[in-house]
C-alpha cells in the first residue's frame, strides 16, 4: 500500500523541466509513495492556500 505525499512545482515551462517533475514522480512510486499536487491530482476552487492545507491535512490524517 502507498503513502500519499504532497508535491507542490510550478507549470513547467520548458520540456526538460517536465521530464525532471516525470523523474521524480516516477522515482516516489517506485518506493511506494503517491505523489499528490493540487491541479494535477487533487482539484478545489477555493483559493490555492486553502486548498493546499486542506490537502496535507488529508495527508496527516491519513497517517495517524
């Protein structure tokens, strides 16, 4: 079973940039941890800071 972690980048702006973000997603599920990143996973309309604590409290809820 995986671990959710949150993993907060910018929108890529150049192609290597994007493979880097692939590499390190790819390197986190190869050990069993799930990367989340609000607007890529996770989706709220509510402002970007709310929605990010909203995300890692899921996260450490979801530890204890």
């Amino acid at each position: 079973m995986s671990s959710s972690i949150f993993l907060s980048y910018p929108r890529p702006f150049k192609k290597r940039q994007e493979e880097f973000i692939e590499r390190i997603i790819h390197y986190f599920e190869e050990r069993e941890l799930q990367p989340r990143t609000l607007g890529v996973t996770d989706y709220d309309m509510d402002a970007p800071l709310t929605a990010i604590r909203r995300l890692m409290l899921q996260l450490l809820l979801s530890i204890e």
